[in-house]
C-alpha cells in the first residue's frame, strides 16, 4: 500500500500533443508507471518523456497525458454516491453548526476567587538571592508531631529542625506590585528547591498579612516548554509537509474549540454530554476535511468516526450509570463541583470519554479508509465483499496495536494512584472497585469498544462506497486517477 496523497500534490495538465506514433488498443486507455525517479517514455508526442518521481503515477491518454499526483483515484466516486454521502453529512455539517451557535457561551462565568487549587491568583517571578541558613535561624522547623524517627513524619521534623535551608529572596515580576521582593523559605526536604536566578510563578492572597501575601508555588517552564513545541512543529512540517503544516493547523483550531466552545459552555451550565458530541464532531469535521481534503474518502471516514462515537456516547452513558460513577473522585473535580454546583459532574465523565477517544477514533477511520481505496486502485475488479475481507486484515492488526495503546495510555496516567494501591497491599479486586480506577476502566474500555467497532464500520462503508465507483462516466473520469484498462490491468513496460 502506498502512502496517502500529500496537500502539496496538485494535479498538472499539460497542453495535448497530437499523436506521431500508432495510439495504444480501443480497450486500453492509459497505463501506470509507480516508482521513484524513473523516466516514462509515453507514445504521445515528441515531448512525452519525463521524469516520474517521487513514485507518483502517470497516465496516458490518446490525445495528450495527464498526471495525477496522487496515489490512488482522489475524487471519485460516482455523482449519485457523491450526493448520497452530501446528503447524509451537509445536514449533519449543519446541525453542529447549529448546535454550536446555540450553545455558544461567550466566555466563561465569572466567579469569586477562593485561593484554593488553580482557583488563584497568580503572577511571574524571579529567585534574585539564595542564601542557605540553619532552619531552626528562620523558625522553619515546626514542633515535631512525633518523636518517632521511624515514621515519615518523625524523620521530616527532626531533618527540619537540624537541617539546612535554604533563604530565597523572590523579585515579583508582574502585576501591580512588579518589583517588589519577599523571602521564601525552602526546607530542605522539600520537593522542589529554588536555584538562583530562577523564574518562578507566585501566588497572590490579597486578604493575607502583607509579609504573606505571596508565596511560591511552581516554577516557570514557559521556555522548554515552547522549545518542545518548536520541535514538534518543526517534525511535522519536515516529514509531513503541506500535510503536516495542515495537520498542525487542525490541531490549533480543535484547541480553540476545546477552549472557547467546549469548557466555557460546560461551566456555564449547558449539559455536558451535549456540548461534547457538538464539539467532537465540529472537531472532528474540521481536522479530518482540513488534513485529508474534501473527498469522498475522508467523507466515509467521518461517517466512520461519526457512528462509532455514537457508540461510545451510549455505552459510555449505560455503564457510568450502572456503575454509580459520580465523577467526583479528586480535589480538582472536588473544587469544580464547589465553585459550580449546577455541572453534571458524570455528565462531565462522559463527556471526557468521548473527547479522550476522538483523536485515535481518526486515525483508524482514515488508515481503513485508505487500505479499501489503495487495495481498490491495486485490483479494480475487486467487489465489495473482497475488499471488505482484504481491508479488515489490515484493521485487525491495527486493532491490536491501538487497543494496547489506549490502555497504556490511562495506566501511564494513573500509575501514581496504582502505587499508592500497590504500597497499600490492596487486592486488585478493592483496587479495581475503588471509583477512581473503576473510572479508568470504564474509560477505557469504552474507548476500546468504540475502536474496535469503527474498524468494520468504516471499512464495510469505504468497501461500499468505492465499489459502486463508475469510472466510465464521463464526470468521474475527468477528475480519476490514472485510467486502467476494461480488465484493470496496468500494461507493462
């Protein structure tokens, strides 16, 4: 199978050159050459022969040539079956636009900051000095709970009380107060020690004593986090080119709608489960159209990923409330439900579920998509039932591979909570019914669920779609790929 058709290739139509040469059989229209860097001699002129590069195909007419670059027939299927596939996602375009004109919230609510969590005020600032100092100098030592060295909190008081710390005087570095300075105090088993020089994110109690009013809480990781982010787009604008600079695009514009849409509308009280399906699919619509053009091809991949995020909504939705999921395992959903208690927090669950698994729901609709159209392009004469049966070889081994991924994946993210439940001996039967990894699971396996279906969703829909191609008629013919002879065999040199 070759690789998917690039956003930089365009279709280049030279000018018709009379024949000088016999012209090939009625039967056989065109021929094919897939190769990288070889000359084609064609039978059409004098000026035929040229080079194919890149391992685009060529295909020859009898009054003229044409190339399309791309790899397999780009456009085309019939003009019914384009109207068929309009008339299924133009309503479904519409709805989403719909629905997001409807539910657009205009920014998030405003609230009464409660200096807890992320709910904080916050500026940047700078470590000017660092001196070290005994820690019982700086009353940084509190009364020991224990004196116990055996336990943990034994051995954290007395290591304050006889150890070294360390006196940061921090610059703040925005805000009204820009300029002014206050002492932090870093206690040597700390899990984050201050250097000299380093930028760092304080936080504002206006209500505090004005000595205590700022204290920091994290440092600033702007600068490599930036530094990563250029390398990331510079990959995949220098593997993937046009396709990748397109790709990079979609993923800015499904951030803005995750951010400007989704949250703000979540908060200001709109069901969550309705928000989700709304933005995924506008996500979904715009990411996959922008990155694989609009063609047939990518249009029964978004019928693919369309019904299997339904599937993943319903059986998300049934479990969650089989399960009594509440969605409220942590301090952070704790703080959500307290500064907005009208939010469905498993509404918010499922709404996650749905999200979390749309990105990898694309990638398998688009990679099937792309086996039933190359494995069509290798063998025309192929049907339905053939290409189905070749195509879901294909999906069963990229099945495996994602399924494995997706779970690793929420396991990466709660491999701290796992240790806690590993220190504590628990079984994996207590482990497992405990809410915040029974919500993994449910995650997870719906996402699952929702991929292994999308796999002979899409592909009996592409095998569908691109068998009842006519390539004959005349208004797919003019915009196909390279034309095969009545049997769809390529001639050989």
């Amino acid at each position: 199978m070759g690789p998917l058709i690039s956003c930089d290739d365009l279709l280049v139509t030279p000018s018709p050159q009379p024949p000088t040469e016999p012209t090939e059989p009625h039967g056989h229209t065109g021929h094919e050459h897939h190769g990288s860097g070889h000359s084609a001699e064609h039978s059409s002129g004098p000026s035929a022969g040229h080079s194919a590069g890149h391992g685009r195909g060529h295909s020859a007419g009898h009054g003229g040539h044409s190339h399309s670059h791309g790899h397999g027939p780009a456009a085309p299927v019939s003009k019914h079956l384009r109207k068929v596939i309009a008339a299924v996602l133009i309503p479904f375009a519409t709805a989403v636009f719909i629905g997001m004109v409807v539910l657009w919230p205009g920014g998030a609510p405003a609230h009464e900051r409660t200096g807890v969590g992320f709910d904080r005020q916050t500026q940047q600032g700078r470590v000017v000095s660092l001196e070290h100092v005994d820690c019982k100098s700086v009353n940084a030592a509190q009364v020991p709970p224990t004196a116990d060295p055996s336990t943990p909190e034994g051995r954290e008081a007395q290591a304050a009380q006889t150890g070294e710390c360390k006196k940061a005087t921090v610059e703040i570095g925005s805000g009204p107060d820009k300029g002014r300075t206050f002492v932090e105090v870093v206690q040597p088993g700390a899990p984050r020690q201050l250097t000299d020089g380093q930028e760092v994110v304080v936080a504002y109690a206006p209500d505090a004593p004005r000595d205590l009013q700022y204290s920091v809480i994290d440092v600033n990781r702007k600068i490599p986090l930036a530094v990563l982010a250029g390398i990331f787009a510079v990959s995949v604008v220098l593997v993937g080119r046009m396709r990748g600079l397109f790709a990079l695009i979609a993923l800015i514009v499904s951030f803005g709608v995750l951010t400007l849409f989704i949250l703000p509308a979540i908060l200001q009280g709109s069901n969550p489960l309705v928000v989700a399906v709304v933005g995924a699919s506008a996500i979904m619509l715009i990411a996959l159209y922008m990155c694989h053009g609009l063609t047939a091809r990518t249009s029964v991949a978004v019928l693919g990923t369309l019904a299997s995020l339904l599937l993943i909504g319903l059986l998300g939705s049934v479990f969650i409330d089989w399960a009594s999921l509440t969605g409220n395992t942590d301090d952070n959903t704790g703080l959500i439900h307290g500064l907005y208690p009208d939010i469905d927090m498993s509404g918010l669950l499922l709404a996650s579920v749905i999200i979390g698994s749309l990105g990898v729901l694309d990638d398998v609709t688009v990679t099937q998509t792309s086996a039933v159209w190359e494995l069509h392009a290798a063998d025309p004469s192929m049907g339905p039932r053939g290409l189905y049966r070749a195509a879901i070889r294909i999906g069963r081994d990229h099945i495996a591979s994602v399924v494995n991924t997706l779970v690793l994946a929420y396991a990466g993210a709660a491999l701290p909570l796992l240790l806690l439940f590993s220190i504590a001996n628990s079984s994996m039967g207590s482990v497992a019914n405990s809410e915040l990894v029974a919500v993994e699971i449910v995650r997870t396996l719906v996402g699952s669920i929702g991929l292994v279906a999308s796999v002979p969703v899409t592909t009996a829909l592409a095998s569908l779609v691109v068998s009842a191609d006519r390539p004959g008629s005349p208004d797919v013919a003019a915009v196909s790929g390279p034309v095969r002879g009545g049997r769809g065999r390529r001639r050989k040199r």
